[in-house]
C-alpha cells in the first residue's frame, strides 16, 4: 500500500522478538504485530533501532520484514529500516525491502565514515534514486553521530527526495525550527515529521508533529493512541496526563545493572521483558552480545507494568 | 526580597550592555531592565551565559549585577549566575552576589575539571551552606560538558539544596522525567523547573515546568509573557502559534558568518544587535574576543525584527 | 598462510580502486598490491577505513578480498576487515573472508549500538568461537565511538581471543600502557599491536609496538619501510628523519575544500588522487556519496609528491 | 628571570598542597618546590590543572604562586597558569601573575564559551598584549573542549605572540605535523613545544619537542629528568625503557573507586597519595568537592611506589 501523505499517527518501531538460541521468533513478532494492529496503530516499522536490526543478519531482517508485512495485511503502511554504514549498502536493503513488500524506507545518514552535509544530502537523493518508495530520513545522532539539521532536511523535502523525517535526536527545539520553517514553505501536508521523543509527544503534537514513533509502543500502545486521540482532539492536559502516565512506565527500561550491561541492551531488555511478562512474546531474549537482564531487574519491569495498571 | 517558591513565569536571562571601549554600560543596562519590568517579566536573571558572564571580569561583574538589582527595585526577584569553574571559586561570587543585593544564586556543576555525580552533588551542598540565599543548579551541558540527571538533582531538591533548576539542557525528555518524578515525591510545589528550551516552551508549560528562562525575552519579552500567560489559561493552541513566531524569530541568532565567527558569538551579537536597532540599548558590542556581526547581519536581523512585528 | 606470531612490519591498509563507474578496480587493484608488495610489505590489510569497506557492498568487497588474496599469492598474510554494526554481521563477513582466501580478520566493536564493556569483550570471544583465522582487534573510536581499553583488551590477548590489535585510536599514551602491561604478563611475543599513528610510527615503535598500518603507505610504501627498518637496527635518529618527511607528505590528505567536502573524502581521495598521478591506479574516484577532489585540489596532491620526491 | 628561548627540559606542573582545612600549605608547596629544584628540573610550572588551580580561589591563586616563585629565587623560570574561562579574566590572573614574580604564563583557549578559531587567535593576541611576560598557549581538549590546531598555532607563534605550546592533548600525530611546520617555518629555535603526553616522552622528544610537563614528575622528577638526560644523549634504548617504568608507575593515579569519585579525583589524590607517603607533603588532601581516596587505595598508591623502587 501506499503511505498517506503525510503520514500521520502512532508507529511503533517493533521489537524484534528472538528465539532462545537467537533465531526471529516469527510467530511472537506476528503475535505482537497483531497486538498493535488491534490496538489501532496506523502503520508498523520494522528494522528501526529498537527492532535491533543493527543485530540481525541479512537474512534475519529479510525474515522479521516479511513477517510483519504479512502480518500487516495491508490494514496499516510498514516502514522498514535500513541501517546500514552508506548509500551503496543501504540501497541493497532498499530493494531487499521493497521486494519484502514494505512501504516505505527509513535511512539514517552514513555513519562509521565521517561525512559532510552536501555528501548527506546526496546520500539521500541516491537512495531515492534505487526505489519507488517514500523515503524517511531517520535522525539518530546517538547512533549515527550526526545530526540531520533543517539545513539538510528543507532541501531534500522540498524537493520530494524525502517523504518526511523520524525525529529520534531529541533536540525538540530543532524540530520546532524544521517544523516552522517547513509550513511556511508549504510542505506541512506532504513532508511528514515524526517524532521518537517518547517521553514528551505531548509537546511535540502541540508543536505540530505529524506522528509518533514510540519504542514504548510496543509495551502501551493504547497509552500512545490515547494520548494520539486526546491531543488531536485539543484535550491537551489530558494528554500530558497520558504522557506522565507513559513517562513513569518508561522507567522500565532503565532495570539493568550498569555496572554489568549497557543501558541499549537495558532498554531493549526492559522491554522485550515486558512483552514476555504480558504474554506477548514467548521469549525476553535480546540479539547478542547484549547482556541479558537479571531476575531482579525483571522484577522491576513487572512492578512498573503493574504501577501502570498493564497486568491486570 | 525572597524569590516566591516555588518560581514561576518569565525570567529573562538578561543581555550586558557593553560601551565602545568594553566596560558594563549600565544607562542601557538599567534601561533594558526598566523595559523587562514593565513588559511584567517575573524575575530577572543577571549574569548568566545569554549576560556574557563568563566574559566579564568581578569587577564589571558587581557592577552589572549592582545595576540590575537597582533597577529591579524590589519589584521582581533578581537571580545572580557565578559562574566559575569551582566551588570555591563559585562560593566567592555567591558571597559577592548576596553583598550586591542578589534573591538567589544560580550555579552550574564544576567545569573544566572533570567531576564525579558524587562530587556534583557535594558541590551544590557546600554552595548551599555557604550562603543564605536559594541556589538554582543551572543544567547547561554544551558550556559545562556534564549533564545534571534527575539522580543528582532530585536528591538536592529533596534535602533543601536546591530551590530549582534552570535547565538550559534542551533534553526535554529528561526533563519530562525530572517533573514527574519531583511530583510524585511531593515537591512539585517547592522546586522549580525553569526550562532554557526557549523554542519549545508551549510545550514545557504543558508538560509542567514552572517557568521559562529565555535569551530572546530580552528582545520580545510580550511575546513570551503573551505565550505564558495562553498556558496558564489553557489555551494551548494559543501558546503554540506565539511560539511558532518567536521560533521564527529566534533566526536572529543565526545571522552570522559561520566562516568568520562563532555560533555563541552570532547569537549574542544577534540579541544585542536587535537591543540597539530597536533603541533600547546604546551600542550594540559583545565582548572581547567575539567577532561582531558584519552589516549584512545586522541588516537579517533588523529584517527578522520587521516580519515579528516588533519595529512597528 | 598462517600470519607469524606476533605479525610484525608495513602492513598497508590498502585503497580499493573503483572504475568511473563505481565498480571494484580489479586491475588496479591487483596493480597496487603488486607495487606494495615488490616494496617488500609484510602483510596487506584489505577492507579497512582506508579501503572505503565501509562504502562498499558485500558483492563488491568480495571481489576486492579476492583479487587482493590472488595477488597476494601466499607471499604476505592478507588481513580482511568486516566492518559492520555487530556480532552476527561480522561474522557473516568472517565466514566469507576465509571463504575468499583471507589469512586473519580485522574487526572492531560493535557500533551504531551503544556497548558496554563486557559486551564488547563477548563480542570479540563470539566472533573468535565463529572462524578458525586469528582475529585482531580494530580501536577506531573516530568511526566506532568506543575506545577499547586495555581493561578490554588484555584478559582477550591472554585467553587466545586475539591475535593482535589494529589502534588507530591516536591514543598512544594508552598504547603504552597496554604494551607494558601485555609484556608483564608475558604476551608480548604472542600478541602483535600495530600502529595506526602514522605519523608517529618512530615514537610507536621506540615504544614497542609490532608494527604499523599506514594508510599513506599506500602511496609510499618504501618511506615506511626504510622508517621500520632504521628503527629496528636502533638508527632512531634516522627513522625520525624519515617520519619528518612522511609527515610532511601526509598534507596530501588536506587538499579537499572544507567548505564542499568531507575530511574523509578530502584523505581518500588524496590516497587515490596521489596513486593515480603515480601511475598505480587507473581512476581516482572515491565512492559516493564522497565528494571528488576539485581539479586545484590534485594540483596540491601532485605538489606533495614532488616535495616528498615520489615523482622524479 | 627571562625563561630561556626556546624552553626546553622538564618542567613539572606543581601539586598545590593543601592543609586538612583547605588552605594552601604553604610549607609543604615550597618543600615541594625544593625536591624539584635539588633534582634538578629546568622549570616550574605552577597553577596548573595538575596544581588544582580551577579549584583554588584567586587569594590561594596568589599564594601559591608567590611561594613557588619564593623557593624558586631565580634558580629556575615560573610559568604560572591562569585558568579561567576568557579574555579579560585571564588578563587580570595575568596581571596578578607577574606583580607575583611569574617568568611566564600560561594560558587556554577560552572555555564554557564555544569560540571560533578566529577569536581564539584574537584571544591569544589580546592576551599577550596585555602583558611583558612570554605567552604559552595550553592545549588542554579534555577540560576546555577545544583543540588548539597548528592552523591556530603557527600564525601566533610566528608573529611572537606565542613563546611556546603545552600539549596536552594527547594527540601526538597533531603535535608531530606542527613541530616539522615550525622547523619549516623556521620557528623551531624559537617557539617550544612541551609535550604533556607524560607516558609518550621518549617518542615526543624523539619526534623534536623540547620539554615535557609531567604530573608524575611531582612525584619522580628523577626518573623524568634521567630519562629526559638519555634521549638528549641519543640512548633511545635507555629512554625507552625509563619511560616504561614510569608508565607503570602511573598506575598511581587510578586507585580510586571509579563508583564513587572521579578519574581526575583519582589522579590528583593519587599524586598527593604519593608525595605525603615519601614524606614530602604533610597532607594528602584534595580541594573540594574531590572525592578523597580511601585508604585501600593509598594502599595501592604505596605499592606502586615500593614497585617503582621509589620508598627505598
């Protein structure tokens, strides 16, 4: 199917829910994919950061795609991402992608190299250039350690090489500027921004954000649609409720211990703990070398679950 | 006088008019102050990072704080940054700062030297016990290199260290954390949360920040009371179009030649450019070694000063 | 072949020749490894930085790891970087490496995801369990964001993990620890370390390490040699001397104009730039999205090779 | 006294010991002085980082310096440093620094402010206008996160506003390329390059800096001085093999619990650790909020000494 332009919504970068001796486990993704769906949110991503796909091989991500777009069914737009180090070897998961049946392509800026703004942008308009499908930047300065600046975005919106913009920096000031900047150039109605600011969507939809791409969505999509609906419905404190609501409950991917893990594989942890807790998954497995969580950090995610009234 | 606790409203961190030869031009200081109080600002924060402080020496300090707290009157507090890079050394201006007439001292982490969140959490206790006055930790990682996290903050606000923070982090996530988690000790009503994210106080209001510290109230301080006062009233789509505007307006900062001069320098000469073209202040001059704006600049930034209607 | 134990000497990382069109050089290529190889090199390092891994797709690196492995000929081990974001990738990568032929693989930390330390050092051990050729580490924190630290890399020099260590961390304080550490422990005769501070070769080697990987090497391979072969006849005075001049020669890396391009690109493409002039390799083109050099740009390059005397 | 042109020797850069109080022991800061001077060192180098001078208040400032240059009566230059965060502060500690007897000062980029190249060349300019004394430029990334460039250096140290560079920033390659630009430029009798890379010194004085400013050289300014005396001898073998003894030795400065204090914390209690255990110093305190090392860890600090055959 063809993305809405723009689009618009709650997308949840899925977990990528493995096996215990580290294989897909297809139908715990389908089984999520599902949960989400059912829930209402309007499109999928697959292969994003918190769907490990910098863990997954080749042939992994070409699985864990192609089980969410059957699972998709065509009801909600997937997205998938394409991580990888530059243009030649992203686009290779461009067309892998689209031969999986994605929607849509979700591309960081080169990363391992170091790269100039003009090499960005062109970066991009080559791997526009290899697909027929809508094209999202994916700004990840953590992981890529490059921010996507308005500077390099306008351009590439303006020109119909992207199709909108994940927002995963968390500058929300720049994505203030973005979003005024792209209005009075009349893109707010086909370049699409999408913020990964989980933890203050509230604001970023009052800022006048097309969607949202929470990792917590996994874990609470109805907290995430709700405070979707409250906000375009103007009920905003009501939506900083809901978003308070989900804050707390993001403090369940924070249960590693640092002094033995890292806070990527407590976060990813944290949460595949909690799909397993909720009987959505059958595994909390995480892609190695992660570090597992402990039981006692999976006491934690359960207690944070149940204070967010989850298990009932 | 007492600064109310908690804080609440528009603080303008307050620009430091410089004559020609670089001394503290205190005519034009007062009268930038005198313009803050009428417009109905809240408090009046001297001698932070937009003041040029780190550039000023004690001398010219005492004396643009002595202005400003004469100025003031009594009508609105006065916060007093000290910047340095220690607590001792910090303690010394936190002395000086309450001999001047300051209501409350606002402090960072120590910065040059590399310091422990252990140590951090020392430094405002000692910074505490040396001085009568409320002491605001200012979160400013892109000029401190540290970031103050909830786990050293909250602590300080439960024992009485700290009355606030003024968080210049642009982290609004963390922040969003930082409010919840201060609520649900029972603080929410005596630390304050004063957020620096000047483009994005639509929503930090939302999210409950108690006030907003920005450099460009300097220029347009009805704008930021105008937004402050459409959130207190719950008229958010209100406080989001007049944040659209200061955003736009907010290009001011960046008039200057990145190949000549610095961000910092093109922001501050930006804001004092803007002063001067709009008669408030006498000279337009950043201190040494800043580069001043080029003509072309100053002439962007009378032009961004035309389209917010502000030269009317 | 079996690489010595501890590997020692000149071991280029060596550029990848690409056609106008984007395709592996294999002519070229071949032709390079000739030329280092009549220098009298003691090994080559295919798929490196230096050899734009990074920019090259899986089909294309294996096409340049055989014609290296088929001119290489058994004369000199051939160590193969598999530069990729984690463990399962990479080890795809080394599974394909000793298919094509490869003598020992180069492979740093995981990246695009944040690591903890014991995740790294599992990393490393789940590769070494995955491929019978030895394994040395690759310290590039400029490219991978993590520095692997002696606590790292010491327990995986003394249990067998590694082979050796590639730093190219430009931290040679911590190299000298390392190395004095290594030979308290005995390893010094088992584990290699080789230097990626090619301008500090004679200080790295009057310190210790094994030997060097340098990019420049590429283009004057017999600079390094006689460097490596005063220093390990004692004649310190003289391998200074010759890293003065390679030193000088390294300008051809800063040729590119900032304003256009990357400094990546820039170096690359002096590399390439320099042994097309040379006559080595038929096309100077980096892969994209890299900017070329500018025709002015090559006229540098050439000046430095005639300053280095290279081209008489 | 006129420091020599160029510089050249081992210039350690002072501990400032404290009392249990905090006040500067002004009896153990001039025994200190005495052990470097009887050992022989070429310099003294106070207030700097390693002297805890971003601790210390302008008043300590004073009278540390004063006591440094008092056990120094001439025998040896005094370069002061004068920490702070721009121009005009650092003109007044200039000031302050030769009413106090300083030969010399210096000084860094400024810091807490993002400056560009160009004002950090004014800055220095400024500077030395702003004094008699010869001017040093401190590279010092890991406090004022800046890097001072040869592009920076070369045109000050050309136009005499530079008497020399202390690197510390560890990154030897940089400091490579601008000691062959200086000897090109025919600086090199004139502009002195003392490295701070105090576990590289064999390779920095093979590579043509012309003295080093070591930290543990508070502590064994014997060692340094032998191993400065072999290399000016040409006995690299003997150079080499005293630097890695003091490589080990370094050791001293991470017995600190990295869960509760700092790395700085750690090397600065370490050094102290070390001087108050040989009997040179009457209390090992750091200035606060340093965390101080507990005793296991003065411990530790002892049997490194007792390896180094430092307590016989």
């Amino acid at each position: 199917m063809c993305p809405p332009v723009p689009l618009t919504g709650v997308i949840p970068p899925m977990c990528t829910p493995l096996t215990p001796t580290g294989d897909v486990d297809t139908r715990s993704l389908a089984a999520l994919a599902r949960r989400l769906l059912d829930a209402g949110v309007h499109g999928l991503f697959a292969l994003g950061s918190t769907g490990e796909a910098a863990y997954l091989t080749d042939a992994q991500r070409r699985t864990a795609l192609e089980t969410v777009v059957d699972a998709a069914a065509g009801r909600v737009p997937v997205l998938a991402g394409v991580i990888d180090t530059t243009t030649a070897r992203m686009r290779d998961h461009a067309v892998g992608a689209a031969a999986s049946g994605a929607d849509a392509i979700v591309a960081t800026a080169p990363f391992y190299t170091r790269t100039h703004p003009a090499e960005i942008a062109d970066h991009f308009r080559r791997l526009r250039a290899g697909t027929e499908l809508p094209l999202f930047a994916y700004d990840i300065p953590a992981a890529v350690h490059t921010k996507l600046t308005a500077a390099i975005v306008l351009p590439l919106a303006a020109d119909g090489t992207l199709a909108g913009l994940k927002d995963s920096s968390g500058q929300v000031e720049e994505a203030r500027r973005l979003l005024v900047a792209a209005r009075d150039r009349g893109l707010g109605e086909r370049f699409s921004v999408l913020t990964g600011s989980e933890m203050a969507v509230d604001g970023a939809l009052l800022a006048g954000v097309h969607g949202v791409v929470p990792g917590l969505g996994n874990v609470d999509p109805h907290g995430y649609l709700r405070l979707y609906a409250h906000a375009r419905a103007g009920r905003w404190a009501e939506a900083a409720a809901e978003q308070d609501r989900l804050a707390a409950l993001f403090a369940l991917t924070e249960t590693g211990d640092p002094a033995r893990m890292g806070g990527s594989s407590s976060a990813l942890g944290g949460f595949k703990a909690a799909l397993h807790l909720l009987g959505v998954i059958d595994c909390p497995a995480t892609a190695a070398p992660q570090v597992p969580l402990e039981a006692a950090a999976v006491d934690r995610v359960r207690k944070f679950l149940d204070d967010a009234g989850l298990t009932a």
